[in-house]
C-alpha cells in the first residue's frame, strides 16, 4: 500500500501498524510522535492502529518545556 509519510509517499505491506511502521523506519517508539490523517495517535495506540491505503501519516518529535 502507499501511504503519505511526512508528506512524500511510501509504500507499506498491506496490514502493518503504525508501531510497525515507527519499527521499520528505526525510530525508537518513546521518541517520536505519531499522527495518522491529521489524528495524534498515542505510543500505547500503535499496535492497535492498522494503516490504510492513502493514509497520511506524521513522525514528529515531541516537545515539552515550560
């Protein structure tokens, strides 16, 4: 499947995960975030978060301060 991946496309294996996908790319899951179409997808969520053909998906990391 070919998905949005931070804004270029990429393909995918029909039925991977996100946390599947966060895997492959060789991010460490506790440091990145997670979008997919515009939706903030929790760590403890991305086993369970099948892609779709089409998706747009966003890694980012996240930013905390005060």
């Amino acid at each position: 499947m070919v998905l949005t991946l931070d804004g270029k496309p990429h393909t995918a294996p029909a039925g991977a995960t996100l946390a599947d996908l966060v895997a492959a790319l060789d991010h460490a899951p506790a440091k990145v975030s997670t979008a997919v179409n515009g939706l903030f997808v929790p760590r403890g969520q991305r086993q369970e978060c099948v892609l779709q053909d089409g998706d747009a998906v966003l890694l980012f990391q996240p930013i905390v301060g005060g």
